[in-house]
C-alpha cells in the first residue's frame, strides 16, 4: 500500500506494474490473507500499525479478486480501468498536433508492438493446430490494446529479471524504446490528472 501510494503520484505506469505484481503475490499466497500476513507483510520493517494498515489493503485486494474471479488470473478492475485510461489518452494524444513527440516515439515503437502481437497470433495457431488447452487464454491476448500489449512486454521482462533470466539483445532494444514510449505516457497521465493537458480541441 505504501509503495503503491507513492508511485501512483510519481509514475501510473510503474504503478500499475507494481499493482500486477501485487496481484501476482495475492495468486502465490492462495489468496489468504492469514499467509500474505505472517509470510509476506510481516518480513516489512513496519510499525505495527503500518502492519495493520497493510493487512487491511491486502485484505481488500484480496476480496476483490475473489468477487471479480481474478484468483487464478487476469486483472483487477480497478486496474482495468486505469489501463483504459491510458489507452484513451494514447488515442488522445495522437489525434492531436500538439504532441509531436509523442506520437514520433509511437511510430518509433510500432514495430516492436507489431512483433509481440504476430507473436502471440503464430503461439496461438499453433495451439489451435494441437488442440492446446490453453488456447483460450493466449487468444484473448490478441484483443489486447497496443498499450496493454507495451505493458504485458515491460511486465514480462521484470518477471524475467526477478527470476536472473537472461533477456535476448532484441528483447532489450523493444525494452528501451517501449520503456521511453510508455514513461511519455505516464508522464502525460501525471500532467493531465493535475495541470490538465491542451490538445487543441475548440
């Protein structure tokens, strides 16, 4: 929770990757709050209270996947609908001439984004040609968003480093420029939530 408080005011993008990971950590204790407490909470140099205050965030992550049927996979709303926002203020920012840069470092990635979704459709042709039980869930990868298909990417690669996988030199080039693409997205996110952004509509 307090990690989560500071990075929604500094970057949503990191925010919301570290809201993955906490959804991923909610899977790995079972979804118990009993265990996330004494494994995973408790091993915080927290005061008590914080501890509590903690407990009580975790707890309502907690009964929010469980309402939403988030326990074996898939986000929670709360995160869908940020995605959503970053997604809208993508097209946004595209539309408008007012962000040149912006829509350079897109065109600058597209292709990246292009390779991971041919991708996930040849994974997935494949599966279909084996009758792979697990079709279904790489196929709803392909009506991803370009943004969710950015963030699954920056995701993936911190999985990767947190397990001292080794990351292919291509992998690393997509990082960078996605990285730089997506940071001009939350910083825009950022402004637009508290200055409010001119994208020159009359």
């Amino acid at each position: 929770m307090f990690v989560a408080k500071e990075l929604r005011k500094k970057s949503i993008a990191e925010y919301l990757l570290y809201m993955w990971q906490i959804e991923d950590t909610i899977r790995a204790y079972g979804c118990s709050l009993t265990r996330i407490r004494k494994e995973y909470i408790d091993q915080f140099q927290y005061t008590d209270e914080q501890k509590e205050e903690e407990e009580d965030w975790f707890g309502d992550l907690v009964r929010m996947m469980n309402q939403e049927g988030c326990r074996e996979g898939g986000h929670l709303q709360i995160n869908k609908v940020l995605m959503q926002d970053l997604t809208e203020l993508h097209a946004q920012l595209l539309q408008s001439s007012k962000f040149p840069f912006y829509s350079a470092e897109y065109y600058r990635v597209l292709p990246f984004i292009v390779e991971l979704r041919g991708k996930t459709k040849r994974t997935a042709d494949k599966m279909a040609r084996t009758n792979d039980e697990r079709l279904k869930t790489v196929a709803a990868q392909l009506g991803k968003s370009e943004i969710e298909t950015c963030f699954d990417l920056l995701y993936g690669v911190m999985m990767l480093r947190l397990q001292k996988k080794e990351i292919t030199p291509e992998t690393t080039r997509a990082l960078n420029e996605i990285t730089t693409f997506i940071g001009m997205l939350s910083d825009y996110y950022i402004k637009d939530k508290t200055e409010g952004l001119d994208f020159g509509e009359e």
